[in-house]
C-alpha cells in the first residue's frame, strides 16, 4: 500500500471536497470528484472508517454508475473497521438519503462481503431485517438472509430462517435456505 500516515491525515479534506461545489464542469466535475475521492478513500482502507457514511450516499445517490461502483469497492476496501458506520447507516438510513431500502441493502451486503466482522455488533440489525415484513422491504430481508450464511447460526438465528423459506419473496426463501446450507 502506497499510502502512509500522511494519506489518512487527508481523510477529512477528501471528504470535505466532495461537499463543495463543482465549479466549471457542473455534474461531470462533481462525479469526477465523487469517483476519485471514493477511489482514495478504498485506497487508504480501513483507516478510512470515518468515510463510510460519504462513501454510502455516493454509492446509493450518485448519477454516476463509476462513481457507484468505485464508492462500493471502498466500502468493502474499508473492510470490518467501517462496520460500526454501517450499522449506524442502517439504524438510520435517512441520514444517508431518502432512499431506505437501497441504504439498508446496501449495509447488509457489504457487511456481507467484510472479513472479520464480530458477529455481536451486527446480528441484531440482520435479525432486525429478518423479521421486517412487508413487500417493499423483501430485498432488504433477502440481503439479511444471504449474509446470516458468513456466521455462526445459533438457534434463535436457524428458527429464523427456517421461517424465512416460508416469506412471500422467492429472494428470500432462496436466500435463507442457502444460509441454513452453510
């Protein structure tokens, strides 16, 4: 890794510069912006944590598709330091943005993808997403049900899923039979 102590001392001034205004370039500039900063940011890594919450609006707001894909790949760079913003996102997705379940599904699956993650500090938001009913939130308790598989099922957990293969959503059944698969 390139980067050194001085490259997590810019931390804040990155994420500072994508909140200021674009001057010449309008959107263009501003996803330029949003693309690199977030490259950066994947680039310092979990050193980064404090980044989690600019790194989730660009993934779930921006209108640009590179800048979403790049704001996703830091979030995974950012790796298990950043789990803690994640759960604060997905407790409080409206301070991200508007869109609540693109938010929340985005926080499970990159929770997901993170290695060495303490389960203690995010089983409740899964079985939280797990147990949420109703068809506009079928994703979120699909992504719930994929990532149970990354841990340790205890009882209450497998019952869980186990009820899962009943839900309405095809996801979510598929979801929590792989789980209970692992």
């Amino acid at each position: 890794n390139k980067f050194n102590e001085a490259s997590y001392e810019a931390i804040p001034a990155l994420i500072e510069l994508v909140k200021q205004p674009s001057h010449n370039g309008g959107l263009q500039n501003l996803y330029y912006k949003q693309t690199w900063v977030a490259q950066a940011l994947g680039k310092i890594g979990p050193k980064a944590c404090d980044s989690v919450p600019l790194l989730l609006t660009i993934a779930c707001k921006s209108g640009s598709v590179l800048a979403r894909t790049v704001a996703i790949g830091s979030l995974k760079k950012v790796g298990s330091s950043g789990v803690p913003e994640l759960v604060k996102a997905y407790n409080n997705p409206e301070k991200i943005g508007d869109k609540k379940t693109k938010i929340k599904t985005l926080c499970l699956f990159t929770i997901g993808v993170c290695k060495d993650v303490n389960e203690k500090d995010v089983l409740p938001c899964l079985v939280e997403a797990l147990k949420d009913k109703g068809e506009e939130v079928a994703i979120v308790r699909a992504a719930a049900a994929f990532v149970l598989g990354s841990f340790n099922l205890n009882d209450e957990t497998k019952s869980l899923l186990i009820k899962a293969l009943e839900d309405k959503d095809m996801y979510v059944k598929w979801n929590a039979a792989f789980s209970l698969s692992n």
